[in-house]
C-alpha cells in the first residue's frame, strides 16, 4: 500500500539528507520525493511516497521523529489532494504536430516549447492522469520525459497548524 508523508522540518543544510538516509539504512525505497520551503523560511516541507504496510509506515515515523531537525511527522491519508508536475518531449514532425496539440488540449495542458522536430509540454495533475497523458504521446516518439516529485495536501479542513510549528522551531533558536 503506498503512503505520503509530509514532514516538517528545520530549513538546514543536510537534512534532507538525514532523512532519505534512514530510508535507506532501513531498507525503504523511496518512490517519490519533493521538498521546499513553506511560508515560514525557516521551514521546509518534504513529502515522501513510500509502499509499504501501515507497521512500516509507523515504524518510519517514529524513527523520523527521533531525529533532531524533524519538527512534525504526518501520514496523509487516501482523502487527499495529490499533484506531479512533468515535461514531456515529444518528436514532432509538421505532419503530426496537430494532432499533438489537440491531444495536450484534451488533457488541458499546455505546450511550452516548440522546435522543428519536437515538442515539449508541461503537464501538473495526479500521477494516473498524467501517465494516461504520457500513454497517448508514446506513439509520437517520447524523446524525454522529466517529473518532479508528488506533492500533497490533505482535503478539507485538517491541516498542520504552522503557528504550532513556528513556535517549535523559535524555541530552538
């Protein structure tokens, strides 16, 4: 079973790597990683994708939390909102370029660059939209495809109180 985890921690060199590193000494793979920052600079949000049972997935947190930078530790549940960003470049001849466009539409996505043998689009949206996008531009010759890693919030009003956060990280300070 696949699982998110966001994870909040203290916007410092190095932990990113900490943190992909215990997946590593335990043995997890990671399917997907994407870090930033949130609205407060001194916090960075990272969410990981991860299969595994809810034991494994336990287990990861609370390792998590023994590490020092790692401020908060959150499963996201199935109830949520989940996009990935992707480039897709496609070879593209006069004759079929049309027919590519009209397929990027359908998907509401948009071209970002056009040359004479290629095309190159962006498209944001779930994973299984964007691999049916992916799917319908293989026949064109895909040249290149390149994805950021998911990202994901929660539905609804659950979210993780920043202002909580804050007051944890300005008491390290």
């Amino acid at each position: 079973m696949k699982h998110v985890l966001a994870i909040l921690v203290e916007n410092r060199p190095g932990v990113l790597s900490k943190v992909a590193g215990l997946f590593g000494r335990r043995g997890f793979n990671i399917d997907s990683l994407a870090v930033g920052t949130t609205d407060h600079p001194d916090i960075s949000r990272i969410t990981i994708a991860v299969t595994g049972d809810e034991y494994l997935v336990e287990q990861l947190s609370k390792q998590l939390n023994k590490l020092i930078d790692v401020i908060k530790v959150s499963n996201i549940g199935d109830d949520c909102v989940a996009r990935e960003l992707i480039l897709i470049k496609v070879h593209a001849s006069p004759a079929t370029r049309n027919e590519i466009v009209e397929i990027v539409n359908i998907f509401r996505q948009k071209i970002v660059d056009i040359t004479k043998t290629s095309v190159t689009v962006e498209a944001t949206g779930d994973i299984k939209k964007v691999e049916a996008l992916i799917e319908m531009l293989r026949d064109f010759g895909v040249k290149e495809v390149v994805k950021t890693g998911m990202i994901a919030i929660d539905r609804g009003a659950k979210a993780i109180d920043i202002k909580q956060v804050e007051k944890k990280v300005n008491h390290y300070e």
